[in-house]
C-alpha cells in the first residue's frame, strides 16, 4: 500500500505557509504604496478587513468538510481561490476592484493556514509536532526575510501588483506536493453538509463587521444603522448557535468547546489576534507616514515580528516537552504584554528601531503561545475531529483579527476626524495619502506635514493602547489553561 511521502508533504505544507506568511508582510508594506496609487485611504482598512472577513468565515467550513472529504480536495480547493484571487488583485484598477479581488483570496486563505496545519497532525505524533510546529513556524522568519525585501523591489521596480503575483508559483508547487504525496484514509460517503450554519455565521459576521469598520465614519454610533446592524449581528449569531446544535455535522461542533485546554486556548487566541493585526496593519503606515522612513525600512519593522515569532516557536517545542502548555503560554503572554507596552511608549524620534523592538517582543509571544495552543489542541481530539478543532483556533485568531482590524480602524478614522474637527482643518481621512511617500510628502506644505503627522501619529496611539488591553486580556486568561504536563499520542 502507498504512504504518505512525510518529507515531501511537510515542504508542501510549509511553502503554503509561506504563501500566507508573505501575504501578511508583503501587503503590509506595500499599502502605503498601494494606497498613494489608487487613493481612497479612507478604505485602507477594508483591504484587509474583506480578507480576513472572508477567511474567518470559511475558516470552520473548510475544517469540518476536510474532515468530512479529506484534507486534500479542500486544500486544493483553498489553494487554487487563493491564487485567483491573487491574480485578480494585481490586475484592480481602483481601491473597490482591490477591495473585491480580496474577499476571493480570502475565500481560499480561509483553507490554506488550518488545513495544512491538521495535515501535519494527521502525519506526525504528538511528540513529534512539538518539534514540527517549531519548523513549521520558522517559515514566518524565512517570510520576514524575503517577503518584506521582495515586496520593497517589487514596488519600486516593477509595481505593487507583484506583491500578490509572486503567490502564484508557489501556491501551484505547494498544491503539486500536497495531491501527489499525501495518502489519505477512504472517507465516507454522501455526508451532510451544515450549509444553513455557514450562511447565518457570514451574515453575523459581516453585519458585525460593517459596524465596527463604519461605526463613527459613515455613521453615527447612535444611529438607526448602528442599532440595526448590531441587533442583525447578535440575532443572526444566536440563529447559528441554535441551527449548529440541531445539524447532523455542524460547522462548529460546540462539544469540543467543553475541553478547557481548547477553551482557553481560543478566547486568547481571539485577543492575540486583535494584536496581532493592530501591529501588522498600521506599523507601517506609522513608519512610512509619521517616522517618514521608506517602505524598506517599515517592512523591517515588521520583519522583526516575524524573526521573533519562529525563534520562540523553535523553543516553544521543546518547552512543552519540559515545563507543559501553560508556562511555556504564560511566558508568551508576558512577552506579549512588553511588546504593547512599548509600542504605547513609541515616539517618532525613538527611530524605526525602537519599532523593530517592539515588534520582535510580539513576535516572540506570539511563537510561545501559538505553538502551544495547536499542539495541545490536536492532542485533545480524535483524527475525526481534529480538522474541526484546529480549525476552531484558527478561526478564533481570525475572528480576533476580523474584529481587531475593523475595530481598530473605526478608532483609527474616528480619532483623526475628532482631530480635525478641534483644530477647525478641512481636511478628509484621504489626507493621510500625501503622508505614505517622500514625493508626495513634498507636495504639500511642511506645516501641512507636521499637522497630519501629530494627528496620524496620536491616532494610532491610541491604537497601540487597545492592542496593550487585549495583551491583558489574554495573560490573564491563559490562567484558565490546564496546569498538568502533556501527554503523548500518536498518528491517527
């Protein structure tokens, strides 16, 4: 009988981590630039909010139907989205076209991340995904090598659109590896499917989400809008908890919710995910707009980030091997805690350095308590639930992410037009653009500069301190994990 090729499929696996890892920094980086090009930095935050909206919602379905199918018909299917819809956001013409372009490669992202990570369940022990999650997590160091150093030649050379082009090959020797040496056990036949669970999660979500995002912007908080689509977020969301617990194999099995280790596990994953997108999404427009570095320079800084997150994950192996999941989590969420609380203390004439630091610190407990949350999770599970389960962590980060961008964004755009508004500036949130490069920075009068970078820079502060509260939030949760050592299990 034919095996699984494990070398070959975990090269697979971790070049379609590669493919989310560089997503993440390359698009970062090359949003100022993006932005300047096709204008509209009043939507900056729905470039990433339609994406993570779509992969937070597909994340659970695509978990339950690789359980279902297997993983690798769902992998491929992810794939082959995600890389359409990276080909379509090289070629948008306007802030909208980009806008749409992403809510199709996050309908594929949703699958690539939580898939490939259940692979790797299926395919190694427990002990041994200890050690392979912190090989699989040195893929965002590789990422931070590259990726920030492609998407700044990329963008100066040959445009931004190559910053989602450069996923293409890739995904297809990804996808290519993943189909040909991957055996999987026969799954069963003529399952059901929890469509009506998945339909009712993305209207809660994008009801929930429309708020957050034009909360405060293109309404008032106290609205007829606000109350209707926070009553539509929470009714509909009650709707699909009823319906999950009625379906005959629903998208989100809330039995393995009554496990503690996936509990907890969850609720910090959902704060570190806010963190985790409050660095990622507006570093560089603080380094680019305020510091007035090049883009180079603010790809570094996040750089940081992803060199210290598969630093702590190659440790973080072999710290639950020796202290167990909740003091290797409890020291990441102490670093998470320093590296939010520096960024609060961050001022522009600390240097790019000082933002690189802070960067690193979230890295490093981002690595410490990612890597223990999957392997404890999967340790928790059966094979049958085991696409479900990760997909849930997955899903809870994503959620986090969702919230935290939109969430963010609102308090981002809300400060800077209260801003506005005391100095008496007719000024408009498209102001920020002539911010994100030295040519258009030139453009315009120096006192103009000054002006909008205090703004920007006291919006995102007050960014930087809600990304400290949800590092808080999450330190103290980790206390709710169990205290015992791991135990061992085996490939299913």
């Amino acid at each position: 009988m034919k095996k699984t090729n494990r070398p070959l499929v975990l090269a697979s696996v971790m070049l379609a981590m590669f493919i989310g890892a560089v997503e993440a920094t390359i698009v970062s980086t090359a949003m100022p630039s993006i932005a300047a090009d096709l204008g509209g930095f009043s939507k900056y935050s729905w470039v990433f909010s339609a994406y993570l909206l779509m992969s937070t919602v597909t994340v659970l379905l695509y978990g339950k139907l690789s359980d279902i199918f297997g993983r690798k018909p769902i992998f491929a299917t992810g794939i082959l989205l995600f890389l359409a819809g990276s080909l379509l956001c090289g070629l948008a013409a306007s802030m909208d076209q980009l806008i749409f372009f992403r809510f199709i490669q996050g309908m594929g992202a949703g699958a690539v991340l939580p898939i490939a990570t259940t692979i790797v369940g299926d395919i190694y022990t427990s002990d041994e995904r200890a050690k392979i999650q912190g090989y699989l997590s040195s893929v965002w160091g590789i990422s931070a090598v590259t990726g920030p150093a492609i998407g700044g030649v990329l963008v100066s050379t040959v445009g931004w659109e190559f910053v989602f082009w450069v996923n293409i090959p890739l995904g297809i020797l990804a996808l290519a590896g993943v189909m040909i040496f991957l055996v999987e056990p026969a799954k069963k036949k003529n399952p059901s499917i929890d469509y009506m669970g998945a339909l009712l999660l993305t209207v809660s979500l994008s009801s929930l989400l429309y708020l957050l995002v034009e909360g405060g912007v293109g309404f008032d908080w106290a609205s007829w809008q606000s109350v209707v689509l926070a009553a539509a977020a929470v009714i509909v969301f009650l709707l699909f908890v009823i319906t999950e617990k009625k379906a005959e194999n629903p998208m989100m099995p809330f039995e393995i919710w009554n496990n503690r280790a996936i509990l907890y596990a969850n609720l910090v994953s959902l704060a570190t995910g806010i963190i985790l997108i409050g660095v990622s999404s507006y570093l560089p427009a603080y380094v680019s707009g305020v510091m007035e570095q090049p883009a180079a320079i603010a790809g570094f800084t996040l750089t940081a980030m992803s060199i210290g997150w598969p630093i702590a994950s190659f440790f973080s192996g072999r710290l639950l091997i020796k202290i167990g999941y909740f003091r290797t989590s409890l020291a990441g969420g102490a670093f998470l805690i320093v590296g939010t609380l520096l960024f609060v203390f961050m001022n522009p004439e600390y240097g790019p350095l000082w933002a690189a630091m802070s960067s690193f610190f979230v890295g490093v407990g981002m690595g410490l308590t990612s890597t223990a949350f999957i392997v404890s999770i999967q340790a928790a599970v059966t094979y049958e639930q085991r696409g479900s389960a990760t997909a849930s962590n997955v899903f809870m980060r994503n959620l986090g992410s969702t919230i935290g961008v939109a969430l963010l964004g609102s308090i981002l755009n809300s400060t800077l037009l209260s801003y506005y508004d005391r100095h008496s500036r007719d000024f408009t949130l498209n102001s920020v653009n002539d911010l994100l490069t030295s040519e258009s920075r030139t453009s315009i009068p120096s006192e103009t500069v000054r002006f909008l970078q205090t703004g920007l820079s006291m919006a995102l502060q007050n960014v930087y301190a809600v990304t400290a509260l949800c590092a808080a939030i999450s330190f103290l949760l980790i206390f709710g994990l169990p205290r015992k050592k791991r135990g061992r299990s085996h490939v299913n």
